[in-house]
C-alpha cells in the first residue's frame, strides 16, 4: 500500500454516534416500505424478510413476532463473530424494522398496484434501506449477518451470499406459489442484490464502519 493510500486511510471520518442511529432509522424504515410494496404485489422477496413473509402467510401471527423470533439464533452468531456493538445496533434495527412494518399499511391503501413495478421498486427500496443499515455497522439480522460473517471470514462479497440464499428462499415459495409470482420475485432477488453487490464490498466506503 502506498503512502498516499495510508494517509488517506487515517484520514477517514467515521460515523458519530447520532449519525448511525439516524441512519438506521432511516435504513429500516426505507427498508420496511420497500417489503410493504413486495407484500403488496403477492410476491416474495430473499433473506430472512423473505423467509418471515412465507411463514406470515401460513401461521396466524404478525409480521414483526416472526421476524423477530426467526432472528434469535442469527443474534447468537453475531455475538460470536461480530460483537457486541454490532450485534446491539443489529437488534435495534430488527426492533425498528418490526415496528415499522405494520405503519405503511395503515397509512396505504394499495387498491391497485402492478405487480410487476411493485415487486421491482420494492426490491430497489429494500437494497438501498438494507445498504444504508450496512452503512452503519448494523444489519437487518438473519441472512445478513452470515453474509457479513463470510465476507469478513472468507472475503465472499456480500451480495453475492445474500444472492445464494435469497435463491433458496424463492424455491421454498415455489412450493406453494405459482410459476408467475416465483418468476416476479426471482426478478426482484436479482434487483435487491445487485443493490448490494455494486455498493458493498471490503474496503469501499470505510468511512461507515
């Protein structure tokens, strides 16, 4: 690395404190509109949102309660792996997205919205509040922590594991979904990621650690 690298390296700036808690507000609420939009277009999205979207569909629990159970066992691992601070702003973060995710309902009436642009526009919405969540050294929980993890551990990028899982997640909603609306939601897994995998990656933008 050459001198100029260095300097401009212990030069970065990092988040305050007040910035990534703004941030991840910000990031889950972008986030948590963007699902509301995949949700209302009958499709799936990848991840763990995805996953809790499937199971809302068959057990008779709210969205936030599945999405937070699901997340347990994904906390452990960021204990181990990431942290405590990483794993407090992740929890936060599930905690927000949770709690956001009933309110666009309530203010919305979706009475007719083209599949088509709302699972696209969804998935784009969803890739940008997932990044800035990213931005601010937290995730929104479950896939994303193994991705961060295999990022760190084995320099995996993060959109391309979140791309490998989230696959799995569609196959999963072909089990009970119709060829059109897997074909929708594969389409907005491939938009969500390319979010990720254009903008987050090991050593751009350390200035959000």
């Amino acid at each position: 690395m050459t001198a100029a690298a260095l300097d401009a390296r212990s030069a970065v700036v990092r988040h305050s404190l007040l910035e990534n808690v703004v941030g991840i507000a910000v990031g889950t609420l972008v986030a948590s509109f963007g699902l509301y939009l995949i949700d209302a277009s009958g499709a799936v999205t990848g991840g763990t949102a995805g996953l809790v979207l499937l199971l809302a569909k068959v057990l008779p629990l709210p969205f936030g309660v599945i999405y937070a159970a699901v997340n347990v066992p994904f906390v452990v691992l960021a204990w181990s792996r990431k942290g405590g601070r990483f794993v407090a702003a992740s929890i936060a973060s599930v905690v927000l997205l949770s709690a956001f995710a009933p309110l666009h309902s309530r203010y919305i009436e979706a009475a007719h919205i083209d599949p088509l642009y709302a699972v696209l526009g969804g998935s784009l919405i969803s890739g940008i509040g997932i990044l800035i969540v990213l931005r601010h050294h937290a995730s929104l929980g479950g896939f994303n922590v193994v991705a961060l993890v295999c990022q760190d551990r084995l320099g995996w990028r993060v959109g391309h594991v979140l791309l490998a899982l989230d696959a799995l997640v569609i196959a999963l909603s072909a089990l009970a979904s119709p060829p059109r609306t897997v074909l929708l939601s594969a389409a907005g897994v491939v938009v969500l990621n390319l979010v990720l995998v254009m903008n987050h990656r090991p050593g751009r933008y350390p200035a959000a650690l």
